[in-house]
C-alpha cells in the first residue's frame, strides 16, 4: 500500500515537472534574439527561437517615411542591422543602440557625397511624456529613432540583449 502511495506521488511529481518544463517561456523569462521593425504597420516584433514574443507598436522618424540617406532627414534607416550598446542615462529614457550606418549605408551615402548619420536607438519617451499609454496613436515624431513608451522600454531593456539582430522594413 505505502509502496503504491509512493509510485502515486512520484508520478504526480513527474508529471507535473514536465508540464511546467514544456509551457512556453514567459515574455519577461525569455530573451530576443531576433527583432523586426516594420515602418508602414509602426510595429516592432520581438522573436525568440522563432516564436513572437511580443509586439510594439513604435513611433519613428517625422520624414516622409522613407530609408534614412543622410544626417538630418529625420528618416528610420531600412536594413539589417545589430544591437551594438545600451545607455541607461539615455535624454529619451533608456536606449539601445542600432549599429547604422552598415556597410551598404556607408557606400550608399559616399556614392551620394552624404554623411549617412548615426545614433539610431531604440528608446523610451523624453522626460514629461508620461502620459502617452502604449498603442497610443500619435504622429511620428523621432529624428529617425523607434521609440516606446517607458513601461514598453522596460520590457524591451530586459529582454533585447547586445548583439540582438534587428531587420527595419518599410
């Protein structure tokens, strides 16, 4: 009997070990390894080993909505890009850093006689804007930057770590 109770409870154990080992990782235990911005849907997908995460809507560069070609067109460049920094003192609330210009930029923008720019982040809200909610609607309104709200930014300093690949698509 003690012997059966005993085999009864270690199966119970088992089994639930084992649904708990193959639930789907929670958003704020996983990490990205893979980030999608998709400029005409204001969208910025989170993946992990294939699967989505989660999705932001973001707001971008104030141009027209084209690919960045040069400092000061306040365009979100289009391309394949890296997350190569994190400032935790960033002005527009925590940032992360994308490695434009790449290499295509850089020929793009010397074929052209531009300088292609730089400082392109991920970041949160400036200082006083508090009030903006996530998926709020507002224009766009970076100088070519993805921005979030600040409880979004949060989310994505935990989960984006250096090195994250990033594909910005009109």
């Amino acid at each position: 009997m003690l012997r059966n109770m005993l085999r009864l409870l270690f199966l119970f154990i088992a089994s639930i070990t084992l649904h708990i080992g193959a639930q789907t990782p929670d958003v704020h235990a996983a990490h990205a390894d893979r980030i999608v911005v998709v400029k005409s849907a204001h969208t910025m997908t989170l993946y992990a080993g294939g699967k989505e995460l989660k999705v932001y809507h973001v707001w971008l560069g104030r141009g027209p909505g084209q690919a960045k070609q040069q400092q000061g067109d306040q365009e979100t460049p289009e391309g394949s890009y890296t997350i190569i920094g994190r400032n935790p003192h960033s002005t527009a609330y925590l940032s992360l850093r994308i490695s434009y210009p790449n290499a295509a930029d850089r020929e793009r923008a010397r074929k052209l006689h531009l300088d292609p720019g730089g400082d392109i982040m991920i970041h949160g809200l400036p200082p006083g804007n508090d009030w903006i909610k996530p998926g709020q609607q507002l224009p766009d309104w970076t100088f070519g930057c993805i921005a979030l709200t600040n409880s979004e930014m949060d989310e994505v300093w935990r989960l984006v770590p250096i090195g994250t690949p990033i594909e910005i698509r009109h």
